[in-house]
C-alpha cells in the first residue's frame, strides 16, 4: 500500500463535528458547479438542518448537488426535509432502501457507510463524521468524538469518480435514470502541498480487503508505536497476531476503544477479547467521557489513517468504506497528539487485575455477546474470512 501513496497534497485534520461541518459548509457555500455528498446517517437536527440548507442553496445557484444516504442508516430523515432538498434541486438517492424486516441475508447488510464530499472537482471530505450534530447524545453524556480530514491535490478527482460510479449504479437499481452522469471528468487537480495520500475503498468487487491489508501492512512494519482509536472493534484473527507480533517487537500499541456505545452486543463481544490482549501487552483504554466514533490510526508518529471504516466483520467484509492514508509527520503528530489528550479526558486504562476480579455475570455476558457474533458472521458466509478464534 506504500507505493500507491500519491504526493502533492495538503491535508487538514478535523476533529468532530464542531471542526467539520463548519469546513464543510463553507466549500459547499462556495460551490459553483457541483457538490457530491455521501452519508451513512442525515440526521434531522442542527447538523442536519445546517448542511441541507447549505446543499440547497447551492442547488438554487445552480450547482448540481447529488446526495446519497444509506436507507437504513438514514431510514429516520423525514420526509418533509427530503422534500424540500428536491425542491431546491438537489438530486436525492437512498442506498439499498428496501429494509423492512430482519432476516440474515448478505444483501441486508451490506450497507453504505461511507462519509464523503466533493465539491467542484476541487476539494474532498474524508472520515467517520456522520451529518448529525456532535450533541445528539443521550443526556449524561459529552459530545460524539470522531475525525474527518479535508483533502485538496491530486486524488480530489480519484475520490469524485468513485462516487460518480458509485451514484451512477445507485440509479440504474432505482431506475433513476435521469440522474444519469453526464459531465466529463473533472481536469486533474495540481499539486498543492507535500503530503503523500492513499485513498482505500472496500467494496465486494475488486477492493475487498484494501483497507484491512493497509492496516496490517502498517502493524507489521511498525517498529516503535502503534495508536489505534476504533469504534467497533472486533478483529479478525491475522489482525490480532499482527498486534501481538508488533508488541513481540518491542512496539508499544495502544488501543482506544468504547466505554459506552450505542450497540452493546458489538461492545461487549469486543469486551470478551480485553483478557487475550492485555496479557499479550497490549494497551486497552476505554473511553467513557462520551460516544467514541474514530476510526483512526497512527503508526510511528509518520502513518495515518482517518476514515469510515471499523476494524470489525460488518466494515471488512460487508459495508462499502472509504479510509484516507497520509504519510505525514506533522499530520500524524497532530492526530496522535489529539488522541492521547482524548486519552487523559475521557478514557480509563484497563489491567488484567480488574478482570480477573469481574463478577461471573459480567464475563458471562461478554462472552455469549462474542459467541452470538461468531454465530451471525458464521451464517452470513464469512467465517472463514473473518476467523474470530481466539
């Protein structure tokens, strides 16, 4: 994955939303012919108000504006604001909008979970932000804690073609086909700067394991830090041997996990593994302050990876995903300096003390949680890919 970073870039770290949407907004302010927007979630709150008042002004200016959400992940934004997005113009388009009732079918749950933005072929959005609001959090708890990055140079059109593709094939299914893509490739952006940048996709055809094997590459080359931040974490087996051989190294590798989550059968499966890898030397740290949501990484204070992706069977082996890669130092500095200060606020440090010392409850749920995720992946037709062995 090395070889396939593209110099010329000037990348900007965004750290929640109170960062993001404000960056956001003022490229899409500034559009002057088009605007593509993909989200897993739209939520209908300040957020989601803010950045929809944004894409249909741009729309009334005469800017195409095409946004794409999941239809499950967005199944919740109300008709009246759909609405009013397609009355300004703004091309509107659900992925896979036929959930109505559960059943364990790969088809199901293969969604659309990418976070991305391009506005006029000139700068690209790239991370975990969903559009809703950093306070749209149960009471008690502090703000939604995530990245994103903003990208200009080379890999801007790279990033607008996919999701041109990825619109084109979402309309064709929906019979949308006035929503056809028309316009030529956008001209090739210069170079702006002198960061190098990956962008990865995951999707079921030809980049089904490039984000995973980015991630592996950077452990297994690591040779003095590690710092992961994931929301749902839930490794694989070559995933896990490739942490326990860095720490085998020498390499000091921290994880950052959630303290309190939204999913607890995915939370407390990820739990069952805390023994495992303490006592293999890795670094567990919870954090409690509010809703983790990162999905990032760094390596050797000089590889980053901010993106949408969780290292979970769900993200590798089923969702379409989207992770930038940045070999930077002073890009990773600034994201490893933001994560150990989220460490310090909001996170609790675990040892193999305080599990051995956990009620027989507790550990019997964690590990009926593991067991029934073993069991639904193992139904999906991804056992083998994703082994969950210990």
């Amino acid at each position: 994955m090395l070889s396939e970073l593209t110099p010329g870039h000037c990348v900007r770290l965004l750290c929640c939303g109170r960062e993001y949407f404000p960056a956001l907004i003022e490229d899409i302010n500034a559009a002057v012919s088009e605007v593509h927007l993909e989200t897993y979630i739209f939520a209908d709150d300040v957020a989601g108000r803010s950045v929809a008042q944004a894409l249909a002004l741009a729309a009334r200016r005469g800017a195409r504006v095409r946004l794409l959400v999941d239809g499950f992940g967005a199944r919740d934004l109300p008709a009246e604001l759909a609405t009013s997005l397609q009355e300004a113009g703004v091309q509107l388009l659900f992925f896979r909008p036929e959930v109505t009732r559960f059943k364990l079918r790969r088809h199901r749950l293969r969604r659309l979970h990418r976070k991305l933005a391009v506005i006029d072929g000139r700068v690209a959005f790239v991370g975990g932000i969903n559009v809703v609001d950093d306070d749209n959090v149960p009471e008690g708890l502090a703000f939604r804690f995530d990245y994103a990055a903003r990208v200009e140079g080379p890999l801007v059109p790279t990033i607008l073609g996919v999701m041109r593709r990825m619109w084109e094939l979402v309309a064709w299914v929906s019979l949308r086909h006035r929503y056809r893509d028309d316009r030529a490739p956008p001209p090739p952006c210069l170079p702006c700067g002198d960061q190098r940048v990956a962008f990865l996709i995951r999707d079921n055809i030809r980049h089904r394991q490039d984000i995973a094997q980015s991630y592996l590459l950077a452990i297994r080359l690591a040779q003095h830090e590690i710092v992961l931040a994931n929301a749902y974490f839930l490794p694989g087996l070559r995933f896990r041997r490739a942490l326990r051989e860095a720490v085998a190294r020498g390499v000091r590798v921290t994880l950052l996990l959630q303290g309190r989550s939204d999913h607890p059968l995915l939370h407390y499966a990820t739990q069952a593994l805390y023994g495992a890898l303490l006592r293999q030397g890795v670094r567990v740290l919870e954090y409690r302050k509010g809703f983790l949501h990162a999905k990032v990484a760094v390596v050797d204070g000089f590889w980053a990876t901010v993106g949408s992706s969780n290292i979970d069977p769900f993200s590798l082996l089923l969702a379409k995903e989207a992770n930038l890669v940045v070999t930077d130092p002073a890009f990773a500095t600034e994201l490893s300096a933001s994560l150990h200060q989220a460490m310090a606020d909001g996170a609790v440090e675990l040892h193999t003390e305080e599990l051995a010392h956990m009620p027989w409850l507790a550990r019997l749920r964690r590990w009926l949680s593991y067991g029934v995720v073993r069991l639904l992946v193992g139904l999906a037709g991804y056992g083998q890919q994703h082994d969950l062995r210990n």
